[in-house]
C-alpha cells in the first residue's frame, strides 16, 4: 500500500501528535492480515521499537499494538524477537498504564510461542512484572499467567517464578481463577514441578493438593489433565520416583 512507508517515515521525528496518528493509522492497517507484510516489510519493525522507547504512552500502547498485530506472522515472530523490542516490551509490561500493559503482554505472548524468545523474554525481567500483574484487582490475571505458563517451559522461565515468589500466586489462580486461568495456572505448576524437586515441594507446601482435586473433576479438559499430573508428580516425588511422567 502506498501510504505505508510515508506513515514508516513519521515514526522516527516530528512532532508527538504526529507520531501518535501515524501508529495509529499503521496498527489500522496491521489488522488487515494483507497489510501486515507491506507494514513490516517498509521497516515498521526498528521504528516501533524506537516510538515504544520513547513515544507518548498512547504511542507506546500503539507501537506495542502493532508489533503484537505483526506477530501474528510465524516469521515476524522470529524477527522481533532477536530486536530489542522484546526489552521495550517488558519495560511497558513494568511501567505502562493498564492498556499498556495489556497491549505489551499481548505481544510477548505471541513471541512467546516461538521457543528462541521465551529466554529473552525472561532475561529482559517479564517474569517480576507478571507476577505483579497476577494481582485479582489489576484486571490482567489471566493474560498475566498465559504468558507465565509460556514461560514456565524453559528452566529459566522456572528459577525466575520461583525466585519472585510466583508459586503463591500460581496456587491462588488454581484456587479462584477464571476456568482459562486455572488452566494455566496449572500448566505452569506441572512445568515448575517437573522441573526441580525443590520447586515441587514449594508447590505442594502452599495447599495446592485440595484445589488441584477440585480441578481435575471440574476444569476444562486440559486442566483436569494438567491437575491430575501435578497429582502423580507429588505422588511420585513421595514414592522417590520424582520426574517420572505416569
């Protein structure tokens, strides 16, 4: 599309005003899956990091937006993901307004899919700030703990929840959370569990066993399953067979 590259070309300069309608016209454009190339391939990609860094927070929340609208794309998962947009990201996720914030999370849950990412994204902090986030009066429980279950799959992404006391709050989902959050909640307490016998037991000493037995006869379908795994899990670290899937 032709106006494209002129709307590229106003994210690096001009006046704040300006920067804001031109992400915001981009991220517009973005959600047309037939644009989201053309936006990607005029170079959108170091500008939007650059307007994340350093715009207005409605530009920021934009810019954030859109990088997220590009992720959609398998291979634009992959290219942000090596940029420095994954730590700008994380810095909105820390210090953004609650649109902000969201719009962050959003995007690093995308390019958390891709496995490269997940290590970035937990070098660059995420993991403090989502636990933060867990918080039932923030409003963003459920996208907070998506992208921690995301996490929770690489050893790093496990150390980190455990060092910013993420097992408690974990624990809480399973116990109160929406039926998506319990799901996650529970998928990350398997990965935590599966990971390192202390992270087990750390689990298993916040309560966890009556609520995962309420999950695993009334949750979705992969919570029961994630549930009763946890279950054998504790079984098997008291058998001394810790690790072994059953």
């Amino acid at each position: 599309m032709w106006a494209i590259p002129p709307l590229v070309s106003l994210l690096d300069s001009g006046p704040t005003q300006t920067q804001e309608h031109a992400v915001t016209a981009l991220l517009n454009l973005s959600i047309n899956n037939r644009n989201k190339v053309a936006v990607a391939e005029a170079g959108a990609v170091e500008p939007l990091i650059h307007v994340l860094k350093c715009g207005s927070m409605v530009a920021r929340e934009n810019a954030a937006a859109t990088l997220s609208s590009l992720a959609v794309l398998e291979e634009y998962k992959i290219r942000i993901g090596r940029t420095e947009a994954v730590k700008a990201l994380v810095d909105l996720l820390g210090s953004g307004n609650l649109r902000g914030k969201k719009d962050a999370a959003t995007a690093l849950f995308s390019l958390s899919i891709i496995h490269e990412n997940k290590a970035r994204i937990v070098q660059a902090g995420a993991v403090r700030h989502l636990v933060q986030l867990m918080d039932p009066d923030g409003g963003m429980v459920d996208k907070s703990v998506a992208l921690v279950a995301n996490l929770s799959t690489i050893s790093e992404g496990c150390q980190a929840i455990a060092q910013v006391g993420g097992i408690p709050l974990l624990v809480e989902v399973v116990e109160a959370g929406s039926e998506k959050g319990k799901e996650n909640a529970a998928s990350a307490l398997l990965q935590l569990c599966m990971n390192n016998h202390k992270f087990c037991s750390l689990v298993l000493q916040e309560g966890v066993v009556p609520p995962l037995i309420a999950l695993s006869h009334s949750g979705t379908p992969r919570a029961k399953e994630k549930a009763q795994q946890i279950l054998s899990q504790f079984r098997c670290q008291r058998e001394g067979n810790f690790g072994r899937r059953r």
